[in-house]
C-alpha cells in the first residue's frame, strides 16, 4: 500500500506519465524504526555518545539519551553522512590506474595517447558484449566499500534503468535532481546550446551547471575560464578541476555563485601539478573533494582523502583542517549537486545516507580522512543498511542477508540482488556480476581495497599559481 506516489510528470500524445525522482517519492507506510549508537560527526560538531534514530527513509532524531521501544545498533565507531562523490566517471571505474609515463599540458593532450586509446578500445569491447549494467553496478559496490552513498557521473541511456534506480547500490544525483546539467566537453557547446543553457539557468531549470573546465597548466586552459565567465555562464556552474586558478579566479566564482570541484590526485597524474585551494575555501567558495576516476585518480573517495591529507601536510603546511576535508566529501558536495536539505548531514528530516567508520572518538575528523576502506563498518542508504560488518547486517535483516564479501580479510555483507521484475538485471548478484566482468575483462580491478590500494602520491608535487 502507498501513502503517497509523487515525481516529475511528462506529458506527450495525450498520456501523463509520473516518475518518481527517488524512494522518497514514493511514500510507503512508516517502518520500525531502529538508532545507531556511536560518536556522531553531523558533521559540523561532533556529538559522544550519541544516537541517531532512522525511521524509514530519513533521519527522525540525533539525541544522547537512549531511545525506547527500539533497536539499538552498537555502530562501534563514527557516524557520519555517508560521502557525497561529486564526481566521477563510474564505468570506468572497474579499471586499474593507466600507465602514460609521462605528464601533459592538458586534458587534449592525453586523448591521442596510446595507452588511453587501448583503454578506449577495451571499455568499448565490454560495452558492445551488453555488460554495462554489471561495470555500472561494479563501479557502485567499490564506492560503497569506501563509504560513499552518492555518486555524480551517471547520464539517461538504456542502461539508466538498471543501474540508477533509488533501489540499486548508491545514489544517482542526476537521477533525483533534474536540475542538474552536466557538460564534460563545454567548450565544443554552439552559441545556440550555450543560449539555452543560460535560459534554463535563468529559468531555475537548471540550479547547477556541472562542467569539467581549465583541466591542465597551460595558458589555453587558463582562458577556458575568460572564455565560460564571457559567455555569461558561470553564475551557477560547478566547475571541475579550476587547475591554474588562483584568487582572482576564485573571487570571481565566489561572486558569481560558482564552486570547485577538487581532484588533486588526477591532476598530479596527468600535468604534475594541481591547485591551492587555500584560497578558494579562505572566500567561503564551496570546495569538494572528488576521485575523478580510477584510470588517474585514486580508486576510492576515502582514498583521494588519504592523498589529499598528505598533499596538505606536505604541501600546505596542514592548513587545510580535517573538518573541512570532511564537509568537502559531505556538506559542500550535496549542496554542489543541488542536494542540501536532503543529503551530506546527520540532521533531522535528512535522509538516512549514513556511513559508520572505525576510528577513535577523541579526534574524529582525523580519524576520517585517515580511514581506509576496511574501516567502513556500515553504509545506509536511505534507511537501509546496504553494506556493512557481518554481525550488523544479520542482526538488522537476519541470516540470509545480501550475500557475503571479503574485505581485508574480514566478513562483510552487501545487497546488491533485488527481488524487482521491473528493474533490468535487478536478481543479479554481486558474485553474479563480479564472475562476468571477471571473464570478459583480464585486468578488472579487485573489489577488496587491500588488493587495489597502492601509493598514492606520484612523484612529482607541484602546485600551479
Ligand atoms: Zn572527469
């Protein structure tokens, strides 16, 4: 029985058809409601010895006194907003780190370059083998390994169906957001696009403007942001990369309303160099945190934390506070993607994305940004526990939940089959997907973090001014 079915609504030839933009669209009677137990980072404060009561989808309280009548999970670590990735390229992601042997001056650079085109080559075998769902799906699993509840990157194809449904591993912003448009290649959009996208903009049609720009040091990508800024386009653009930025740049984002999207270690990977961010978070310009893809970038969004703390010990003289590493994989990326209100907080009335992580209580954030993979304990996803410690997962769902995934050496569990005859490949396993891409695909990236990390800073750190 519904309580309610809401969404976005398409009219054409005389039929209405109603598309709900998420679970939360679709009201189901309220369910038993259970509480974490454990230190919450929400994650401006951090509050000891707190309990976060979940109710159905959504966050219903955050209080230290222990509530009655329900559940009481021991989450035995920190409880966090489950990380917002704001950006990435999924299906790719089911590929180890390419090797190019050398830096570029930009992103145009590398296209051409063998290693890429025998990498295009093999994602394009898979592709037309029909197993694009399986990488999609495989691609989710590794995010949620390390935490992570959203990922950018997903774009309406047949595939859409099987992958982005609110029911299926992480979240698809664009799928719950129609106000999100997202450009890779923007400098290519006709006068005519580009008039339509202001249009829409002006129209609150689109909210955010996701464009990969200035991806590279030389002064070609450096006008890449006179040429958007003189197209009367950056009000509202999140920009990825920002690479030669400074505080002009910065200022001038700031004022527009636009933000950055960070992925040092990509950028360290292909031009030997990435940004300051110093002064775009000095402005109050919203900054996150992102991998960009495993090709590059570092394999997992706790990952690129990993590496970034390192970057701003070594770099930056620690200026950048483990606080705010954490609002930049939490807070800024879900008002980045046009999500604030509903995701990057342990609040009431949020959604329950929530991650648990092993670490001690006494410097949380630290604990965080120092975290790896196998210290993920628990990931929820709209109120439901997806993937997590063995003990967790059967004592919320009982002995048959999901199916069982090494970590590290140690049990975990994750839901991936669904019993849904209306969502393509949905009664796939994880063992299922893993066993086909496994066979197709020779260099297919571990799931097990402690297979797939490796030493994340290259060489060569240098920071473009
Ligand atoms: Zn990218």
């Amino acid at each position: 029985m519904l309580a309610f079915l809401r969404g976005v609504v398409f009219y054409s030839f005389d039929a209405f058809k109603l598309e709900p933009r998420g679970d939360e669209d679709i009201g189901s009677p309220a369910s038993t409601p259970f509480a974490l137990h454990g230190t919450v980072l929400t994650p401006d404060t951090v509050v000891p010895d707190a309990y976060v009561v979940v109710q159905g989808q959504y966050i219903a309280d955050v209080t230290t006194s222990r509530p009655a009548g329900m559940p009481i999970v021991e989450a035995s670590g920190l409880i966090l907003p489950g990380l917002v990735n704001a950006h990435d390229h999924p299906p790719y992601n089911i590929f180890p780190e390419l090797s190019f042997g050398q830096t570029f001056p930009n992103r145009y650079a590398w296209q051409s370059h063998p290693a890429y085109i025998a990498f295009r080559e093999r994602f394009s075998a898979l592709q037309s083998q029909g197993l694009m769902c399986e990488m999609w799906k495989y691609a989710e699993v590794r995010s949620l390994l390390a935490g992570s509840t959203a990922q950018q990157g997903a774009y309406p194809t047949d595939y859409w169906a099987c992958y982005a449904h609110p029911r299926i591993l992480v979240r698809n912003p664009e799928r719950i957001n129609p106000a999100l448009r997202t450009e890779v290649f923007p400098m290519r959009l006709s006068e005519v696009e580009r008039e339509a996208i202001r249009r829409r903009v002006a129209s609150s049609a689109y909210t955010r403007v996701i464009i990969h720009l200035s991806e590279g040091t030389d002064d070609a990508s450096l006008a890449e942001f006179t040429t958007w800024q003189s197209w009367r386009l950056l009000p509202a653009s999140v920009i990825i990369h920002g690479i030669p930025y400074g505080p002009a740049e910065f200022q001038a984002m700031r004022s527009a309303g636009a933000s950055l999207v960070w992925s040092p270690r990509s950028n360290l990977r292909l031009y030997g160099a990435t940004l300051d961010p110093r002064p775009a978070l000095a402005l109050g310009l919203q900054v996150s945190l992102a991998p960009d893809w495993t090709l590059t970038g570092s394999y997992d969004i706790l990952r690129e934390l990993n590496t970034t703390e390192a970057l701003n010990r070594e770099r930056f003289a620690g200026a950048i506070t483990a606080s705010t590493l954490v609002q930049m994989v939490t807070t800024h990326p879900a008002g980045q993607l046009g999500l604030d209100g509903r995701l990057g907080r342990i609040t009431p009335g949020y959604l329950a994305d929530i991650a648990v992580i092993a670490g001690a209580p006494g410097d949380p954030y630290s604990a965080v940004v120092s975290a790896r993979a196998q210290d993920v304990q628990l990931v929820l996803i709209g109120g439901e526990a997806v993937y997590g410690r063995e003990a967790l997962l059967t004592m919320l769902y009982g002995p048959d939940a999901g199916e069982p995934i090494t970590v590290c050496g140690e049990r975990r569990r994750i839901r991936v089959a669904l019993d849904a005859p209306n969502i393509p490949k949905s009664e796939q396993t994880l063992a299922d997907i893993t066993a086909r891409l496994q066979e197709a695909e020779p260099a297919l990236l571990p799931l097990d973090p402690c297979r797939a990390y490796r030493v994340n800073l290259p060489a060569v750190v240098r920071l473009v001014q």
